[in-house]
C-alpha cells in the first residue's frame, strides 16, 4: 500500500471546488491506500484569523472530512497543530532552503501583491508544506492544479537532502485533477473558487442552505447566448457550471449538451441547482451528526496519536541525518 497525505486548510466552510477537486478524491484513494487527511490549522495563520473562528472551523473541517465519507478506521483524520513534528521538520527544511526559490513562488507573488512587507510565515508557508508531506513517508499527494509549484519544491527539497547526506526522505508524487476538471469561481469564471473571495455569491460550501445555493447558481456568470455549449474559451462561464454539472452527475460534458440540446440557459441552471442540492444535502445530514458529538473530539484524538506515532519515528532518523540526535534514548 502506498502512503497517501493531504490536507485542508480551516479558514472558511469546505466549497464544492474543494470537494470536487480533493476531498472527493481522497474517498477513493483510502480504499487501497494509507492515508493520512490533515485540517492544516497552522497554515492558516499566516493570515491573521480570529482564535475563536479557527477552532470553530477546525471542528467544522473535520467533521466534513468524515461527512464526506472519509472513514477514520482506515484513514488517519488529524490537527495539523496536535502534531509538533510539523514544525520540527519544518525549521529543518527551512534551513536547507532558499529564498530566491521561495520568492518564485507565485502564490506569494499574489498574496503579496502590493504590500512593501509581508508576513515571515506567508513567505515560507511552502516549507511547512513540504514538511506535512515529507514527516510521513508520502508516496502520494492529491491536490489542486493550483499547487503543483508546491509539490515541485517538495520533490526538490527530499531530492537535494537526499543527495546530500543520503537517502532520507520519500520523494512523493502529486496526483493532479485533469486540466477541465477545474471549478472556478460562479462570478469570475478566470479565477479558481475561493473560501476567501468577498462575494459570497462566487461560491457554493458544502454547508449552505437551499436557498443560498440556488441564489448562487441562478446569479452565476454565463454569456449573452442562449445556446448550451461547452467553451472554455468563448463561453467560460457556462462550461464552469457544464464542469460542475459533470462532476456530480458523472454524466460527460457531451452527454450534458445533448440533454439541454434546444433549451435556455434557465432551464439548464434550474436542473444544477437540484443536482447539486441531491449531491450536498447527504453529507449535510451527516455533518450535522457528528460536529458536535463525542465521537469527533474521539476521532481527532486518535488520529493525532497515531499519526505522532509516525512522525515521531520519520524525526528520529531526520535528526540522526543531521547530527541532531546526540543522545542515544532520543
């Protein structure tokens, strides 16, 4: 069996992009692999977050995580902050990299975007990164497009310790939605969904009421054609929907043209509002089971000690790498 990391961050509700695009996927890798599904609490502050808020979303990702259908019995759902080891190997990484690959990456480039400074953490965030993935012998990265550059740095980071003072990381792969597969934000189809886009209505979480989600879809941005077809170039906006009517249906984008062959773009929102209705309101069901039960808190519990357990035996041989280990019992 492989080993297989990812991670969410807990500042906002779970979108149906992260669904779709990472979560969805992470369902089906438990099936033949062992896999660990982290809530990266400390990614998230390298922006300032209110305290309260990120414990409240913490709980709230966790419990989409097994909402969603992640079974803690085969996989290992945990706090990235329950786990020290994150930060150990982080400041490790961090020595043995470099500022000018950092500063290449481009989403510091955006979230710095015109600010003189900006915060040490979102500067090397990267690193931490790397470390979540490299404490736990990943083979397997199940990720968004977006973080390719991410991945590549890890590799580069195993690779170049790895040649200098010997094998002593896994070099993991990332595993990367095809190109179309994509769900980009329902007011600006150029830009990615995003938690923290100021229109609420550019989004759809896994947590929003009937009301809302059919409010989001209707406003969706299309073109001034009333013809069902998929474009991403000419027609970005409905081949987004086309996308996200495709990802929950299972139906190809052909057979989702030839369905609404002669109808209006109303018609063909009204339908995705119902399918993306049926496909939320099970794992809503679930959710509302199990955030505020004794179980979550269980679960959690659990996971951090088991995934300590690895990370504890992966930081006993990074420190014997680095002469960090002076001690015998350590």
């Amino acid at each position: 069996m492989k080993r297989v990391f990812s991670g969410v961050q807990p500042t906002g509700n779970i979108h149906i992009g992260n669904y779709l695009g990472a979560i969805r996927q992470f369902v089906e890798l438990e099936k033949e692999n062992d896999c660990l599904y982290c809530i990266v609490n400390m990614h998230s502050i390298t922006v300032p977050q209110d305290p309260k808020d990120l414990k409240e979303h913490t709980s709230d990702v966790a419990a989409l995580y097994l909402a969603t259908g992640i079974n803690p019995k085969k996989s290992i759902v945990f706090v990235q902050s329950d786990v020290p080891q994150h930060t150990e190997l982080s400041w490790i990484l961090e020595c043995n990299s470099y500022t000018g690959e950092l500063s290449r990456m481009t989403q510091f480039k955006v979230k710095n975007k015109g600010r003189e400074s900006a915060p040490t953490g979102l500067f090397t965030y990267p690193i931490l990164m790397a470390a979540d993935i490299l404490l736990y012998d990943t083979d397997i990265v199940p990720v968004g497009n977006d973080q390719k550059q991410h991945i590549e740095l890890t590799r580069d980071l195993a690779i170049r310790i790895n040649n200098k003072y010997g094998e002593t990381f896994v070099v993991p792969e990332g595993r990367f939605l095809k190109s179309g597969a994509r769900i980009m934000a329902l007011d600006d189809p150029t830009s990615k969904m995003s938690k923290s886009a100021e229109n609420i209505h550019s989004r759809i979480s896994l947590l929003d009421d009937a009301a809302k989600i059919k409010k989001s879809i209707m406003r969706a941005t299309t073109d001034s054609e009333a013809r069902i077809a998929f474009d991403i170039e000419k027609k970005p906006g409905l081949s987004n929907l086309i996308n996200i009517y495709s990802a929950f249906t299972g139906k190809t984008v052909d057979e989702i043209v030839d369905d609404f062959d002669g109808k209006g773009y109303g018609d063909f929102k009204k339908e995705l509002v119902a399918v993306t209705q049926d496909a939320i309101s099970p794992i809503q069901e679930k959710y509302n089971e199990i955030r505020n039960s004794e179980e979550l808190s269980v679960i959690l519990k659990d996971g951090a000690e088991r995934a300590g357990a690895i990370a504890e035996k992966t930081m006993k041989r990074v420190k014997e790498t680095f002469g960090l280990c002076v001690h015998t019992h350590i």
